[in-house]
C-alpha cells in the first residue's frame, strides 16, 4: 500500500535556503540512491546541485516583480512510502514517483525525486520548488490538493500492482446535518442573542427573556457567560469568545437604550417558536442536483470526482466533499451546493491550471450536461416569511414595524421571472432532444426525456409556492400601507399642545 506524508519536524515546508540545501543534501545522498542512480528531476539540469537552479528560478522571480515574504516557502517536501508486500523494484518506485509528480502538476514544475533503499521498504522524497518557473509565482499547497497527491499516487501505484484500498464516501450531506446540529450550539446561541436585543428594553428585561428561551446568563463576574440549557453544552460560553463584539454586555446594552418597539416577556416566546418553526421548514439554503453514475469519475472516502464540460475539448473533474452528497439507493448521488462555496477544479491535461470553481458556475455546467435541474431552496423566501410573520404579530399587537422586507419581496420577484425562464428553456430542450432522437428511440433516450422532464415538472412546483408567497408579499405590503396611513391620519387628528 503507498503512503504520501509529510516530514514531521518540517510539515513538509522549507523555509529558508540553509533548509533548502539541506534537505536536497539529505534526499540525494549516494549511499541511500545507489550512488545518484536513483536521483533524477524536472526542469533541472543536474538533480545533485539543484540547489542553486531552484534559487535561480526564485531570483528570477524576484526580477520580474514578485516580493520576498517573511517566513517565506522555498520549496515542499513529500515522502511516498511503498509497502514490502508490494514487492516492487526501486526503479519501480522511481518512476511511480516520478509519474505522481507529474500528473500532479504537469510539466512546468520544478522538483528532484531520490529513491531510498536504505530501509526495509522502498520510498521516495521529493523536493519541490515552491516558486513555478513558468508563472514565477509561489506554488499554494492546500489539504485539498494534497488530498489529490494521494489519490493520484494511488491510481499510479495501482498500475505497477501495488495493493489499494477501495475507497467509499465516508461522510454524506445526512451525516453533516446531524453533526452541524450537534456542534452548532454558538451559532444557535448568536441567534437567540440577536433576537432578544432586538425585542427587550434594558438589561434586566434582555435577562428575563433569556431565561424564557432557555439562555442561563451570569452577569456576576468580571465578562459575562450563557449557557443553553436544552442543549448538552458542557461549558458556559463567555460573551467575549462569540464571533460578534456585539454581543459584548456593553455593546448590548447601548443598543437596548435605542429599542423603541418592545413585546412583552409572554409574548417573546410566542413570536421566537414561530420563527423557528418558518426555518425549520424552509432550512435548506442550497441547491439540490441529481448526477448520475455516468458523470462520476471516482470517489475516495473524502470525495466524491464528478466530470463536467468546461470549454472545448478539455477533460476536467471537481471534487466534491463528502459532507455534500448522498448516496441514492439506484446508484446516482445527490449533491447539496451553496451559490457562493468554492471548489477544487482538476485540469487533467494541464494540471498547472487547476484551479477553483464557485457553486454557482459548478451547477451550471452539470446542468448543462446532464440536464438535470436543480431545485433552488432560495434563502429569500425564509427571510420573507419570517418578516410575514413578524410584522403580523407585531400589527396585531399594535406596534410599527419597517419596511425592510421590500427588498426581499423584490428578491423573490425576480426567484418568480428567472424560474419561468429555466422552464421556458427546459420546455425547448425537450423539444429539440425528442425531434432530434425520434427516429432512432434507445432506452437512454427514453430516460434523458424522463430526467428532463422530472425536473421541469418539480420546478413547476417550487414555482407555484414562490408565487403564493408573492400573493402574501403584496398583500401584506398592502396591509402595510394601510396600516401606515392610518397611524399618520391619526398623528394628524391629535390636538396640538
């Protein structure tokens, strides 16, 4: 089995040049390589004194306009460890290593790979300079990509025979909601904070209706501290640890000072279960998309590789986390995608180019491909019936209330046109694939007119609700109106003083 890791005193950084030439000394020493013979390079002249060539590639760098930084990298170091059940030659190794490296990131890179056979099992390091003598800039080495050094090592390792282990997803969408539930109890905090502030009128009152939403607060010491008591929260959270300064006693209480529209602690609790209760139904904010089998390419026990059209006569993949799929029982994956998450783009033929790709342009170009639509669960429409349901409770009580939800009205009225227009498109899509196939009928065929008109048929769907809730938008608006007319009829009326 292959191992790619990490030196552990270095985490695989090199940091300064004294770093750098000792461990190109280190990994090419003779009496581990077969005296040189298992030492070679890319984009280097002698791999023995390719100290001074990486350097070189730096000054150049510098020339043309890049600047030195603190704590600078130099170059990455990567060990790739084989077992001795794989009962592979060192020449083996060497090239296994040397074919990583290059599908990692192609042919413009420099690096040195030294096989040792100074240990029971045969491994490699390899030294990579971290400035790109064809971009003079620094090569970034995230998780993710050092993910995909592991997995290309395991797809190389497996042509030479060496043993790998099948990999599955080992987490899924359903597993990551029950974890966000378990470990979000800040997040949860944060809200009921920001919804208290809004409706209490000085310190006292904001404690009193914490203690209805089951927030104990000590206030006794020198920073403040809540705790959540229907939660299994071990230790109290301090004011100052939250995410926002705003929850700071100080800033809260300035801001209390400023409250106008107040309701009673009876009436908190009433108001905070409604608002609960619109998320909970509508808490998806992201976009669902089906892909089916013929658009993976692979999957680790991390992630799931989905192959996409991108340009012209370019092979491509993304990964995507395990956290954001689910397995469906017919073999197909359903993926959960937010707009504005980014994610790892895999040039294959030229891997210098990878690059990262947002959710956005991600569900377009499955779409494209496959057909398949994706159902929005447009975070507008959860904002909005909130803000229904507050300014009903809050009119019914008798207090104003603004008219910040008109700007997400407006958002949801531009939900409505560009949904009618996907279906539009989708209606021509059906059309132009059935006059395209209809004299020569396959089973595949038959399933993509199927898939495309599912999902125009669930769209049709989202696009009936996303209009009632405009039917209540403008009625409320309406109401809103009228309310406020009235309020200034009657300011009018009062006698003057």
């Amino acid at each position: 089995m292959t191992v790619i890791s990490l030196p552990k005193k270095s985490h695989g950084v090199v940091h300064s040049p004294e770093q750098l030439q000792n461990t190109l000394n280190y990994i090419t020493n003779p009496e581990k390589t077969d005296n040189y013979e298992l030492v070679s390079g890319q984009n280097i002249q002698n791999p023995v004194t390719a100290f001074d060539e990486m350097l070189q590639t730096r000054d150049l760098a510098i020339l043309s306009g890049q600047t030195p930084r603190k704590n600078e990298r130099y170059a990455f170091h990567f060990i790739q460890s084989f077992s001795p059940d794989d009962d592979l030659t060192p020449q083996q190794v060497h090239e296994i290593g040397l074919k990583t490296m290059k599908e990692y990131l192609g042919e413009s890179v420099e690096f040195v790979i030294a096989t040792h056979q100074d240990r029971e099992h045969l491994h490699n390091h390899i030294v990579l300079n971290a400035t790109n003598p064809k971009t003079l800039k620094k090569f970034q080495q995230s998780q993710i990509q050092f993910e995909e050094l592991k997995e290309i090592s395991d797809s190389i390792s497996k042509e030479y025979g060496a043993k790998i282990i099948p990999h599955r997803l080992q987490n899924s969408h359903k597993k990551y909601q029950v974890y966000l539930a378990q470990r979000s109890l800040r997040k949860i905090l944060e809200k009921k904070l920001s919804f208290l502030i809004t409706h209490s009128k000085d310190w006292q009152d904001f404690k009193v209706k914490a203690d209805i939403l089951k927030i104990d607060v000590d206030d006794s010491n020198k920073y403040v501290t809540y705790k959540l008591r229907d939660t299994d929260q071990k230790q109290n959270i301090r004011d100052r640890s939250l995410k926002n300064k705003k929850y700071l006693r100080e800033n809260i209480t300035d801001v209390l000072k400023q409250n106008k529209t107040v309701i009673s602690p009876d009436e908190i609790k009433t108001l905070w279960e409604q608002q609960e209760s619109i998320e909970s139904k509508q808490q998806e904010h992201e976009v669902e998309i089906l892909v089916e089998d013929w658009q993976i390419e692979k999957e680790t026990d991390k992630y799931l590789y989905i192959n996409v059209d991108y340009g012209l006569n370019k092979e491509q993949s993304v990964k995507i986390p395990a956290r954001q799929v689910d397995r469906l029982e017919n073999g197909d994956f359903k993926l959960f995608l937010k707009g504005n998450d980014r994610y790892y783009f895999l040039d294959k033929n030229n891997p210098e180019k990878n690059r990262v790709m947002k959710g956005t342009t991600l569900v377009r170009n499955i779409q494209s491909q496959s057909g398949n639509v994706p159902l929005y669960s447009d975070s507008a429409s959860v904002k909005l019936s909130q803000l229904f349901n507050e300014f009903e409770f809050l009119i019914s009580k008798g207090i104003e209330f603004d008219k910040s939800f008109e700007s997400i009205g407006q958002d949801l009225l531009q939900t409505f046109e560009d949904t009618e227009n996907t279906i539009d498109e989708l209606d021509n899509r059906i059309l132009f694939f059935v006059e395209k196939n209809k004299h020569k009928p396959s089973n595949e065929t038959v399933k993509t007119i199927k898939s495309i008109t599912t999902r125009r048929d669930r769209l049709k769907d989202e696009l009936f609700k996303v209009k009632r809730d405009i039917t209540v938008y403008q009625k409320s608006s309406k109401r809103l109106d009228s309310y406020e007319k009235e309020r200034q009829q009657q300011k009018n009326q009062r006698p003057h003083i």
